[in-house]
C-alpha cells in the first residue's frame, strides 16, 4: 500500500477551560469553594476577596452603581441594554470589576441581611480523652515506672475508653528494657480504671460495667444484685428477659428490675463523653420564606464568596510592556473568567432550588408526610439543564426552612404507587411508618406486616420487605424489640 494523506470532516465538544472550572465550582460546597477561591486568589494578584472592614467603610462612600449585580436579564432586553452589559463586560470596565455581591437585590427576593443568631457559635476545641487523663496521672501517686506504663495503656485507648487491642498490644508497646509482667501491667490497669471517667481503661463491656458498680456505695440498693447480672447474665439483660434473670438468680422480677434500671445508668462508653470529633456546622447556601400565600427563595448573603479584581493592578496594565503586559492581560481575562463562573453558579444553584421548593411546597406547608415523588430529571427537564448538572449543584448544598435546614437531595426520593394510580415518595412513607410506630401500644406493637396492612389501608401500596427496609433505614428496631424495651 502506498503512503497517502486523507481529510476529514467530522464534529466535536470539547470543553473549553472556562466551562471546565464552571463545573468544578458548581460541584464544590461552601467550604470547599472558599478554599479554592483563595488559592486561586493567592497565584493571581489581580483577584481579591472584599474584606468585611472593607465592606463597611464602602457602604459609607460608594454608590448604588459601583457594586456589581447580576443583571436582570428581563429588564435588560426591554430597554436595549444588554449589548451595552456585554461590551463593558468584555472591556473589564465598570461595574464588573468591584467585588461580587450576592445580596437579595442581586439574586432573590430575601432578606439583604441575617443575624448571626441563626448559626450556633463553634467552641473551642474540646480535651481529649488522653489529656484527660495525663492531667490526672500527673496529679497521682505513682512512681516513675507506673507512670511509664500508665502512659502507654492511655496511649492505647479507642474513643470509647477501652483497651481494643487487648493486652498483649499494651506489653509489646513497653520499652524491652522496663521489662514489666503482665500482672504488673494488670496492676495498673486496675488503678487507671478509678480515674475519671470510670470505667475508663477495660478490657470489654462486663468488665467496665463492674467497675463502675462498684465504685457505688456498698449500701445502694440492688447493688450486689446488679454486679451478679453484670458478671454472668448480661446476655438475658441485653434481651430483657426479667421474668428468667429472676429464676437464674432467685430473686423476685421487681428486685431484678430495679437491678436492671442501676445497670442501665452506667455508661457503657466511657470515654465518648470525650471525644474530639468535631462537630460540623452547616450555614444554609439557600433561604426558603413564606411571603403571605407563596414561597420566596434567596441565595444566603453571607455564604457567596465576595470576590473583585484588584484596582491597583488593573490599573497597571496599560504602563506594562512586553511579557509583563501580556502574563497580566492573561491574568485579567483568567479572573473575569472566574467570576463569571461564580454569577453563573449563584443563578444555578437559585433557580435549582426554586424549582425544587415550587416542587416541594406541600412538604414546607405540612410536613415530611405531604413530600412528593422527585426525582432529577423533573428538575432538569424544568431547568432546561442536564441530569449531571442538577445532581452537582444538589450535594452538600443545603436549604434553609422553617422546618429544618435540608441538604437539596433530601427533596429527591423514589415514588411507590397509590391505588388511585398516583404517587407517594419514600420521604413520606417513612414519616407514615414512624407516626404508627409512635402511636403503637408498646405492649403489642405492630409488625412490619401490619404497618404495611395499615398503610395500604391508607391507600399506600407497599410490601412487608419495603416496610423493613424502610424501619432498618430508620434505626427503628423489630417489633419483638420493641415490645421488649418497653
């Protein structure tokens, strides 16, 4: 075969490097987008984020004109203006060029401002276990070699105050010279368990159980009762089986109820009261509010990213030559890129959620039972946006309601069919299932066949194995446990 050249014609989507981190903003949540803002910030002088000093003494002197506001597209092509936005977009002068303000003027029709009232205040970072502890171990009497391996056994604790690995971890652990037994180990364990919290230190749950039990008053009533339960029944204890606890150990089911109850107020964790684990905190990216007879939804002020180009740079553009000039023109136009894909997520994600509460009105009005079937495709089809899109701007952007704050998927939820060939969401069935629980005659409670009896009776078409996988979704326990705990 001879060597020859051939053309072709055929299309192709690329996507350019602006659409590109226009869908990589979109998928980021609040703390994550202001991570990634600041390092773009940091490698681009001409980007900067508007303080809050800086806000106010701009209130005191700027005009209405000198912050930059998404345009109302309506109001624009009414008055022939939308070629005039364009072309001073594109020359960076104007407006564009001060900071982004996502107010209710801007986008929305909320409140401009929020108290700080709605958020709680994060404390401090909480003492650990550990150092709860070595602050303790410091204060007592113990010589250079208990201290030692006290430290190791501390060092070897889980969040839940137990010894996971046993001892022999605890041994290997200890420097080979100290050379220490495991009685001797044992020995101070046993005292590292009278530390606070009690029971601090153990082996497995009967052996925190007992400790605790005794650190009580040799007087306190159903004491000794409770350490034999504790020591070899703990099993009929976790059943609630009173009426056997009672035959085994000879006493009367009152004695072993009271028993039971002494037990039940130990902690079974006692190192969890310690733990670190940050709590997080979810500020609202969305606001929903009743206005008289209809929904009105806004972007959360104070979670947009206030972010402009720097003036004095700008500026400096113009007096640059050659490769200076040229690396910050490309600085310049790879800022307005980005602030225009942060106007573009801000509408996105304000007309997602629009379509999302005009969608689950009848769930802010009454509650999880009135939620409807939803799924993205509905949204994306309203939108006029794709499956892929609404799913990214859905995760871990939350909703603020007065009924709660909601992450945007929760509004999303499968369907089961009715008997009058509608719809009811899995949301709603699941607040069904809990209302007939709580509402359930301890002494007799419902099983999964009759809660699905009960809710097709509603007209709910649902099966006994749909109902139990519903209950297990909500941590709720089998009708025997129930009946069992009560």
């Amino acid at each position: 075969m001879k060597p020859a050249l051939q053309f072709r014609l055929h299309q192709q989507l690329t996507l350019t490097p602006q659409l590109q981190q226009a869908i990589r903003l979109l998928q980021l949540s609040q703390l994550e987008l202001e991570a990634e803002l600041r390092q773009i910030a940091e490698s681009n002088p001409l980007l900067e984020f508007a303080e809050e000093v800086e806000d106010d003494e701009a209130e005191d002197t700027a005009t209405p004109e000198s912050e930059y506001q998404i345009p109302d597209k309506s109001a624009a092509s009414s008055d022939g203006d939308t070629d005039e936005a364009a072309v001073d977009w594109a020359d960076g002068g104007g407006a564009a060029e001060s900071p982004i303000d996502f107010s209710s003027n801007s986008l929305g029709n909320g409140s401009s401002s929020r108290g700080d009232e709605d958020f709680e205040p994060q404390n401090a970072a909480p003492e650990s276990l550990q150092q709860h502890l070595l602050w303790q171990l410091n204060l007592a009497s113990f010589d250079a070699r208990e201290h030692l391996i006290a430290t190791v056994l501390i060092d070897a604790l889980n969040p839940a105050g137990y010894l996971g690995e046993g001892m022999d971890a605890v041994l290997a652990a200890l420097p080979v010279d100290l050379n220490a037994s495991l009685d001797e180990v044992e020995a101070v364990r046993r005292q590292l368990q009278g530390f606070d919290p009690a029971g601090v230190g153990s082996l497995d749950l009967r052996d925190c159980l007992t400790v605790q039990l005794q650190q009580f008053d040799p007087d306190t009533p159903h004491r000794e009762l409770a350490l034999r339960i504790v020591d070899t029944e703990l099993e009929l204890l976790a059943r609630n089986d009173i009426a056997r606890l009672a035959r085994r150990l000879h006493a009367s089911p009152d004695e072993v109820a009271e028993a039971a109850v002494l037990i039940r107020s130990l902690d079974p964790r006692p190192g969890a009261a310690l733990d670190t684990t940050p709590v997080e905190y979810v500020a609202p990216d969305v606001y929903a509010l009743r206005d008289g007879s209809r929904w009105r939804v806004s972007l959360n002020p104070d979670s947009q990213p206030r972010l402009g180009l720097n003036q004095h740079y700008c500026g400096l553009i113009a007096k640059a030559r050659g490769e200076d000039a040229s690396w910050m023109r490309g600085q310049l136009q790879e800022a307005r890129w980005l602030i225009k894909s942060l106007e573009s997520r801000a509408e996105t994600l304000l007309k997602v959620a629009e379509a999302i509460v005009r969608r689950q009105s009848a769930f802010l009005d009454y509650g999880p039972e009135a939620m409807h079937p939803l799924v993205l495709r509905e949204v994306a089809e309203e939108v006029g946006m794709h499956e892929s899109t609404i799913s990214r701007v859905t995760t871990r952007k939350y909703l603020h309601t007065p009924r709660g704050t909601f992450e945007l998927k929760y509004f999303f939820s499968s369907g089961v069919s009715t008997e009058d060939g509608g719809s009811a969401s899995a949301t709603a069935i699941q607040a069904m299932l809990r209302k007939l629980i709580d509402a359930e005659d301890s002494r007799k409670p419902l099983s999964d066949q009759a809660i699905a009896e009960e809710l097709q009776a509603k007209g709910i078409q649902v099966a006994r194995r749909t109902v139990a996988k519903y209950r297990e979704g909500l941590r709720i326990p089998t009708s025997s446990e129930r009946q069992r705990a009560s």
